[in-house]
C-alpha cells in the first residue's frame, strides 16, 4: 500500500547522522532532534585504544572490519554495567582524539562476540551497541575541555563532561 502525500507529509522520510528530513507543503527541509537526544542523564564512557597491539587495540579493529562490512559496532560496558541507550561512548587514543558514538542499545552479556573470550575478567559486562555515525574530538580539544588525559580501561567520564556533551550537541 502506498501513502498519499497528505499522508507523509511531516513524517521523518530520510535519516542520517542524527539528522531527519521532513517534507512539507512548503517544500522546506527542518532538522528532527536526534532519536537519543543529549539530556541532564546522558553518560559518556570511554575506552582506552592503545597504539601498541594487546586485547583492546585487537578487539577495536575488528570492530573497525565490522562496520566495514555494515555490522554492528559493539563494545563492552563499563564494570558498573550502567549504561543506557541514548549516552556516549568514546574511543580515547592517547594525544590523538577520541571518537564518540551513540549507545543505541544495551544487550546482555551473552551477547559477547565469541573473539572477545581473550579478555578474561570481563564476561560480566553488558555489551552496547554503537551508533554508526561518529564525532571525532582532536586531542587539543579534548585537553581545553578537561577531558580526561589517562584512561585506564572502559570507565565513564566525570571530568569536562558538560563542555564534552555540549561539544557533541554543537557538533551534530
């Protein structure tokens, strides 16, 4: 069955990047706010990637090979396992950048990929599922934000956070 123009008019028609294009009578185009808006809530956890090779940098690749095959980027929670969709997820690269996703959804932990049993200690953790679409802060930035300068392992970020968020919301 196809819908009429009255029919769709004002409804969401393309989608990407956080972005919805709506058709009205108009013919204007206006941004929809993102499916996971950033709120007071909204949680930012990052994720050491070191240069060197070990679990993370191997497990960040294959995650880099999946979404190159339209798969889905995931990741582990933090110990807490209190991550929601709609918060942050950053990947930290020491004075590099750190490159943030959206958490689009929370799994169990039996939804580990069988290549992450390498990570011993971790099995407890939930796994979120990562928004395609991305911000990549500069490490620069990230400093003049207060932005943490070590990370050591998947944690959430208390320090800069609102001048971290507010960056991602300028940014989208």
């Amino acid at each position: 069955m196809s819908a009429s123009y009255d029919q769709i008019t004002g409804m969401p028609t393309f989608y990407r990047c956080g972005v919805s294009v709506v058709i009205t009578p108009q013919n204007d185009t206006q941004p929809l706010p993102e499916v996971h808006p950033i709120s007071a809530e909204t949680q930012l956890i990052i994720s050491p990637i070191s240069s060197r090779e070990c679990p993370a940098s191997i497990d960040y690749k294959e995650q880099v090979f999946r979404n190159g095959r339209n798969e889905q980027v995931m990741w582990d929670d933090t110990k807490h396992n209190k991550s929601q969709a709609g918060d942050r997820f950053g990947f930290w690269f020491y004075k590099e950048k750190v490159v943030i996703h959206t958490i689009t959804k929370v799994c169990p932990p039996s939804d580990r990929l069988p290549s992450w049993s390498a990570n011993v200690g971790q099995g407890d953790r939930n796994v979120v599922f990562l928004s395609e679409s991305t911000i990549t802060i500069p490490w620069d930035k990230w400093f003049a934000m207060d932005g943490a300068r070590r990370c050591m392992g998947t944690a959430p970020v208390k320090k800069g956070l609102e001048s971290i968020l507010h960056y991602c919301i300028q940014m989208s």
